[in-house]
C-alpha cells in the first residue's frame, strides 16, 4: 500500500504563525538568549511537520551555538544498518520539547559493532552518554530456511539475543552510556499470509520472537527499549517503513513517521533525566463526563453506558484509574461550585473514578493558572510536571501563556479520542515500573489533604486581551427566542433570579416597548460560544423611573471573561438613553446560585434591601455610573434608537 | 487538491524551498536545477521530496525521484500526479 499521510503530534496545537515565531526568536537570540531559548521550547511544542521541523531545528542548532549552557546537553549515538540522517532533526527538536539540548551522533551505515568496540574511533572521541540501537533482524539473526523448526528458531532468536546483551555490555563498559535498544520493525512482507504467525521460520515469526525476547532482555538488563514495533502495530506498518524510502535510501523509518519518532526518543531521553509527567490534573464538565453538572444536574449529565458520549467519558476515566494505579497522581481542576463538583465523585453510580482517587480536588471560580500553582503547591511537585487536560479551548489557552511549564495537550473536540490523545502525548513516560510506583498515589493524596489555601497572581488582564472577545448584544428576536427559552430553563449557577418561563412569555417580553431584553454572545479568536446570556429588565413596579433586572442569567463556560461588567456597562447605557435613573438589581438565592450571590456589590451597586433567606435588592445610580474597562469590544444592536415597536422584530 | 496554475504551482514550490533552504528571498524558474544551489544535496532532495508528497498528497516512484533534477521536472511531475495536464 502507498501511505500518504504522516504521523502528526496530534496532541500539540497547530502553530498559528510558524515563520514569524522563528525569526522572532532568531532576533532574541542577539539580545536575550533566555527569552530565545524559552521561545524555542514553546515553538517545539507545536503540531510539527517534518519540513516545519528542520526549521525549527536551524534555530535550535543556531541557540545551542550562541549559548550552550542555558540547558543541559545530553550525547546521543544513534547507530545502525539503516540512514538515519534524516531522524536527526525530529529528534533534536524533541528534545527543545523539553528543554535538552541533544547533540546527535550518527554511525557508520553497518559499522555499529566496530564503533562499539574500536578505541580511538570517531564514537569513542565524541564520548557519548546514550547510545541508541537502531538495527534490523538481519544485523543479529543469521538466515534461516522458512522449513526451520520450533527449536531451530528458538536457538537461533536466543543466541541473537545473547549477541545483543554483548553489544549492550559493550556500550556500557567502553563508552559508559545508557542504551536505548528499538525493536524490530516488521517489514518483510507475507509469504503465507495469515498463516505466517503460524509457522516458525516465516519472516514475520521471527521477528515477533525477536522482539518479545528483546523486550525481556532489556528489562532485565535495565536497558531502554524504544518500541517502534508496537507503534507500528497499532498505527499501521506503511506509517513507519515505505519501500521507496528503503530501497532509494536505505531509510528505515520512513519520513512520515519520522517527527513522532523523534519525539519517542526525545520521550525517553526526558524520562532517563526526570523530565516527564507525574500529576494528571483533569477538568470535569465535558471532560470526564457529558454536560455540566451545575447546570444539568446529576441525572442531566452524560456518563456511563448507553449513550456513545457516556462511554467515551467512561474511557478516560479507566485510562486516568490505570494511570494512577502506575502511580501517576489525579487531580481535579474545575470551575464549580465545590460541593457540587464533589457529590458527582461521592454519589454517581457509574464514576470510575472516586473521589479517593483525586489527590488534589480543587473545584471554584478562581481562574485556572492559580488552581495548577495550588495543586503543585498541595502536592508539593513542579509546576512542570503537571500535564492539564480540558475540553475548553479558552481554559488550554489561558494555561499555556500563563503557566508555560505546565504540559498541556490538545484534548480533541470527540470524547472518543481523549484517550488516544493522552496516550500518545507519552507525557507520563517511564522506563522502568517500581514499588514506589504503585505505592506513590496514596503518599500524594495525605499531602493534598494537608495543604489548602490559594494563591494567585496570573496576569487575567493580558490574557483577556489576547482573547480578542467581541460581545453582540440584542433585543430578543424571534429565531433567537427558542435558544433563550432553553438557556433561561437550564441555567442554574450564574443565574440571578431563576425564574423560568415559557417561550410565549418571552415573546411577550420581546414585544413590550418598555422592556430592556439581551440575548448576548461572546465571539472570541477561537470562535463563537453562541447565545450565552440573557438579561430581561422592566420599568420597577414601585418606582417606574428605575429599570428592575428580572432576570439575568449566563452560561458558565465564559465566566471571568469579564462578560457580567461589560452586560451591566451596557445595560446602564441602554437605560440612561431611555430616561431611566437607576439599575435595580435582585438576587434569588437557591441551592444552586451561590456563585452570584455577591455578584451587584462586585459590579458597584449599593444594597438597599435584603431578607432572613439571602435574597437582595441592589441599586446602581445611572447619574454617576462610570463604564467598568473590560477587554470586549461591543456591539449593540437597535437599543439606542428606541422607543420604536419595531425594535424586537 | 485543486489543479493549480503554472504560476500558483511555481509560487507554491518557491515557498517550500525557502523553508527548506532557509532563504526567504529565494526565487525560482523552473530551470532552476540541482545544480544551481549547493544546498540543494542529497539529503535536502529527500527532503524536498517528502514536503512536496506531503503538500499535494502524492507519492513518486523511485525513479520519480532520481530523475526529478530541475523545479521544471517536479512541475511536471505534481501536475501529472495531482490530475493536471
């Protein structure tokens, strides 16, 4: 078959403007090499191509020139019977992935048993610390006849295998490196077909005993395995090896898989210096489950079997259970309330995960950078070794320009992927598998639970700025009556008054002259989030001058986007144009809308009444009121020329 | 993959081998062969090779590949192979 396509880094977000990063790093490189080398890390964790990332490489190359100290080097010999020239980029720019400067050696074509053992020769004068194996069945296997028997090939497989413990030895007492050994990739073709794992001397049994006795030795002989085998197995061999490569340049991995190869090595590389992932911190609405408890409710949310959705979540959470059963630690970060976050993992029938398995569980309204710094600061680890998996895009963003550090993965938009994103990410790469693996969950959850407070300290203005965010307020109109309906009746958490009504009623509402109605949406650079607030005013009962706020409410995914000041800025202006001389604003309280039970004295309204069950009347006087500044730009549609029947279509 | 003009072609290979090459102000004809840029070698041709497979989701053959000297053969050759001309 001929492949097309390559094997992407899937798990890291497109870069918006490749070219322009580059030469921008180049310039810092003249005058702030560490401003030039953090550049260089945050370009690398990009979704590469492979011409994408030779560029990259010259500026990698062109850094460690200018400054070789700022990141420690690690000496890499890849040697073997196949070219390997064109893995060398790929791996260089993994390991700027991870802050490792890797100096790459590349062995003669089918001299690596002479490098290993010759002194004075150009492998022993480059002193190299990891010494990586790449070799193919024919470099330690002699031919057998298809005919071989059982025990003709277990002798032959276990003397290869013996050869190769040598070579092993040799690296570790001539040159004192650490070995990486790769598999063997399959790339002889069927000569039975779906026989040939049935007959012993067939060329892929071969190499299938090869390799589970490699990975046994390599276990035991505490060597690194690099297991393109089992890659190829599951993405597909004509990913990794292609003829026309092979036979025009004796490329074993084929280029296509060349950039994500890279990144298994600069994988490894990482794990051997204690560079790779040791907490999972997770989101929790559309992340481990469908929809958002706040709003749906423990019934409304999708999670458990059948529904397609609800299995999907389902997945992730066995695969983060397994994970911290390896002794990764699970923590929780999520815009909730927390009680109400916290009863899912307590009460739902189908949660895999329970709440003894998150170590740090930090559900409110703070903004996420503070969360990661408080769950490190609990769990006493790095900011860097903690890997952030959420659904929202505005969230991952929010996360990578505050907290660079923190590994971020690009979740896919389909729950069914999540896992396959987590996975091949390898953030939580290990090369070996301890007692104090499988004991370390537990130490992590008493450390969690002795440290609490917050602390803070993002900078939430420049990222807001950066988000672009456009807010289109309208009079309801009627296509949009159906979507305020729903968001009126379903939204519980930012929702002032939580009175519900019908779809008749809100045509009411659109169709009186002397009602105030906003149905808003927030566009930002990722996209629009649709309707997500809606606001219904009319002229207060007691005092006809003031403009009461019956209702107001948002959808949850864009708090802290300063959409609430930039409504009551709005609103303000809208009223003052109609006459009106003061906001009133009323606050319901109800299991479920503590969020906003603050919300009028955060925006500058005065309280004018209250009573014994929390409920409050604010005042915000329109004669004095002055624009709050927020990062929006609005559009406001058919107010300002009111009164006019027409205005609500 | 819509079939691209001569132009567009030339323009969309221009881009490609300034990235390879590392030179922004590049320009090309499709005379321009292996033998007017040092930097195009053997290793780079691979190269070129795999950016343009990529690019227009193609495959050469290994004689595709050996005979593919000048920007005029790799016209020729995308255009075959993506269903122009």
């Amino acid at each position: 078959m001929e492949q097309s396509g390559s094997l992407e880094l899937h798990w890291l977000p497109p870069h918006p403007a490749l070219r322009a990063a580059i030469r921008s790093a180049q310039a810092a490189l003249q005058t702030d090499p560490a401003q030039a080398f953090k550049d260089l890390r945050l370009i690398a964790t990009h979704r590469l191509d492979y011409l994408a990332t030779l560029q990259v490489d010259r500026l990698a190359e062109a850094a460690f020139k200018a400054a070789p100290d700022i990141w420690p080097e690690i000496r890499l010999a890849l040697l073997g019977s196949s070219s390997a020239e064109h893995l060398v980029s790929p791996i260089r720019v993994a390991g700027a992935r991870r802050g490792l400067r890797i100096t790459p050696f590349v062995g003669g074509f089918g001299q690596f048993r002479q490098e290993l053992m010759a002194p004075g020769a150009p492998l022993e004068r480059f002193e190299p610390q990891v010494i990586s194996l790449n070799l193919r069945p024919a470099d330690i296997i002699d031919t057998l006849p298809l005919a071989a028997t059982r025990a003709d090939i277990d002798a032959a497989v276990k003397a290869a295998i013996l050869g190769l413990v040598e070579l092993w030895r040799l690296a570790r007492k001539n040159h004192g490196a650490t070995v990486i050994q790769q598999s063997f990739l399959a790339t002889e073709y069927p000569i039975f077909g779906n026989l040939d794992g049935a007959v012993p001397g067939s060329p892929s049994a071969i190499v299938d005993r090869l390799n589970r006795d490699l990975r046994e030795a390599a276990a035991a002989e505490g060597v690194i395995l690099l297991d393109i085998a089992a890659w190829a197995a599951a993405q597909g061999r004509d990913f990794w090896f292609d003829p026309v490569r092979w036979h025009h340049a004796k490329q074993l991995i084929a280029p296509s898989a060349s950039v994500f190869y890279g990144d298994l090595v600069g994988r490894l590389l990482g794990a051997m210096r204690g560079i790779s992932g040791k907490c999972l911190v997770l989101d929790l609405d559309n992340t481990l489950w469908g929809g958002v408890i706040g709003d749906d409710g423990m019934d409304g949310i999708v999670l458990g079997q059948g529904s397609g959705a609800g299995e999907a979540f389902l997945a992730l959470q066995h695969y983060a259970k397994a994970l911290s059963q390896r002794g990764v630690i699970l923590a929780v970060c999520s815009k909730n309330t927390h009680a109400v976050a916290e009863a899912v993992f307590l009460e739902h029938p189908d949660m895999i995960l329970k709440r003894e398995d998150i170590a740090a569980f930090v559900a409110n309204w703070n903004d996420k950078p503070s969360n990661l710094r408080e769950i490190a600061r609990q769990l006493n680890i790095g900011v860097d070794s903690l890997v952030f998996f959420d659904d929202n895009p505005a969230e991952r963003d929010i996360v990578r320009q505050t907290l660079p550090e923190v590994m971020v993965p690009e979740a896919p938009e389909d729950p069914a992927h999540y896992v396959a994103c987590l996975a091949d990410g390898g953030y939580f790469e290990a090369i070996v598998f301890t007692e104090e693996d499988r004991a370390r969950a537990e130490q992590y959850r008493g450390a969690a639970a002795r440290a609490q407070s917050m602390e803070s300290g993002a900078d939430i203005g420049q990222f807001l700025a950066s988000l672009d965010m456009r807010m289109i307020a309208a009079p309801f109109t009627t296509v949009d009556l159906p979507r305020i309906t729903q968001l009126t009746n379903k939204s519980n958490q930012f929702n002032l008054t939580t009175r519900r009504y019908t779809q008749e009623r809100m045509a009411d509402f659109a169709a009186m002259t002397s009602a105030v109605t906003l149905s808003v949406r927030l566009i930002d650079r990722f996209g629009d989030n649709g309707l997500i607030g809606v606001v219904i005013a009319l002229p207060d009962a007691v005092d006809p001058a003031k403009l009461r706020i019956d209702t107001w409410l948002m959808s949850c995914r864009v708090l802290g986007r300063q959409v609430e000041e930039e409504i009551v800025n709005q609103l303000c202006r809208i009223a003052a144009a109609r006459g009106f001389t003061a906001l009133v604003g009323e606050y319901i309280p109800t299991p479920k809308n503590g969020l906003v039970r603050d919300l009028y004295q955060r925006l500058g309204f005065t309280h004018i009444a209250g009573d014994s069950a929390g409920g409050a009347l604010w005042s915000l006087s329109l004669g004095d009121f002055k624009p709050m500044p927020t990062a929006i730009a609005v559009e406001l549609r058919h107010y300002l020329e009111v009164p006019n029947p027409e205005a609500a279509e | 993959m819509s079939t691209p003009t001569d132009a567009a072609l030339l323009s969309e290979i221009t881009d490609i081998m300034r990235d390879l090459f590392d030179d922004d102000a590049l320009a090309i004809t499709p005379a321009f062969s292996r033998k007017d840029n040092e930097l195009w070698d053997s290793m780079n041709h691979l190269n070129l090779v795999f950016a343009l497979e990529s690019k227009y989701k193609i495959k050469f053959s290994i004689v595709d590949i050996e005979e593919m000297q000048s920007v005029g053969d790799i016209m020729k050759l995308v255009e075959k192979k993506t269903g122009k001309a």
